[in-house]
C-alpha cells in the first residue's frame, strides 16, 4: 500500500520546514508520498519549499488563496497512493500518530480512521475552541445517529478512491464537516485511535473562528437532509 500525506499550506514560512523535516522523518509501515499544496502563500513559504530536496516529495502551487478545502482537492486530484492522510502544515498535530492511524487498516479492522484528539490545558486553544469543537462534533452524533468523538480532527485517514467520491465543494474549513457529514450519510462510521495535539494560538497564526463553527454547522445540517446515495 501506498499513502499519500496531504499537506495544506499558507503562509507558515516560520514552521513549514519542521512540518516536512518531521513529516518525512517517521518510520513509516508502507510507501508514502507528501504532496504539498501552496495554497497562494505571500511569505516566504514558497522559497522554502523550493529548496526542500526528498525523493518522496512533491510541491504545487496555487496562485491565489484558495482555501483549505480547494487545497485539498488539488492534493487529492494528484495523489498517487491508494490511501490518504491530511497533514496540516502547523506542528499542531504530530505526524508520528500517522502509523497508528495505519494499524487499524494494515490488518483489515477498518477502511476510514480518524485520529480523535485529547482536549487539556496543555493543549487547547481556549475553552470556547473546544466547547465549539465539541458541539459541532455532538450536532452530527445526533442528526446521523452516531457516536464519533472529534470531526474537526484534522487526521482522516481513508482511501483516495473513497475521498474523491465524496465531491467535496467546501473550499474552506468546512470540508471537515461535509467529509464526516458525507461518510456518516452513507453510514460509514470511522475507526478511532488517540492522538496527541498542540493548539497554536491567534498570535501563532491559528485561522479558524467561530464563523467556521456556525458554517460546519448548516453543512450537516444539508448532509443530513440529503438522500443516502446507494
């Protein structure tokens, strides 16, 4: 099995190198690939990347701001691994969970994992982050009849093939919800394993806000009210 590693970024010119030195670092159980996604970044992102140098990497660029959703995509369409993986470009999650992500997979106990995070004053971002988090995580549990513990999580790990059938058309942080909204439709219910997590602050860069929230909010609302494709 091949992974491709999807890796959004815009404008982290101050943590885009450590994201890729330990992206690429892991001891990984299969092939991978990590495909970054400039997403249109005005720092000095772009000359980083330029001079990174690994066989397993590729680079593409966007020339204008897209989203993290349209970056995705883009990642997606160019993926060569038959299972994928979203890394963020912000050190906020350790990609060194990625291989547990894996095990679950490796001996055929699930098809879709996510990585469901821990919550603690170490590493949250604040109260209401979490708070938010979790009603939007409880909003879906109780429209699709599930018991999923985090949807934000940015680790979703699952076949290309599985994502690219979804036709995910958010553009921003929204497609967090209408990947999960779509799975849950089609009554996918994904395996979950703990991972670690550092939540950066608004100082740091962090770019969420509470409009993502009420956004993610009426995306599984549509999701649910849609028919179940068969």
């Amino acid at each position: 099995m091949k992974l491709s590693i999807l890796m959004p970024v815009y404008n982290e010119e101050e943590r885009i190198a450590d994201a890729l030195k330990q992206a690429l670092a892991v001891d990984y159980p299969c092939e991978i690939e990590l495909v970054v996604v400039d997403d249109g970044s005005r720092d000095g992102t772009a000359e980083i990347l330029g001079r990174a140098d690994d066989a397993r990497l590729r680079v593409i660029t966007h020339q204008r701001n897209a989203g993290k959703g349209a970056a995705i995509k883009t990642a997606v369409d160019n993926a060569e691994g038959e299972y994928m993986v979203i890394l963020d470009a912000d050190l906020e999650y350790d990609p060194q969970d990625i291989p547990k992500l894996l095990d679950p997979v490796l001996d055929g106990r699930a098809t879709v994992v996510y990585g469901n995070r821990t919550f603690g004053s170490h590493s949250a971002y604040s109260f209401w982050y979490v708070m938010g988090n979790k009603g939007v995580t409880m909003a879906a549990n109780i429209l699709f009849n599930s018991y999923i513990g985090d949807l934000e999580t940015c680790f979703k790990l699952m076949p290309v093939a599985l994502y690219r059938s979804l036709d995910i058309r958010s553009r921003g942080f929204g497609m967090e919800a209408e990947v999960t909204g779509k799975l849950l439709r089609r009554r996918i219910r994904p395996y979950e394993v703990p991972i670690s997590y550092r939540a950066r602050g608004r100082e740091e860069g962090k770019k969420i806000t509470w409009k993502d929230g009420v956004e993610a909010l009426w995306i599984l609302g549509r999701e649910r009210t849609r028919r179940r494709p068969d």
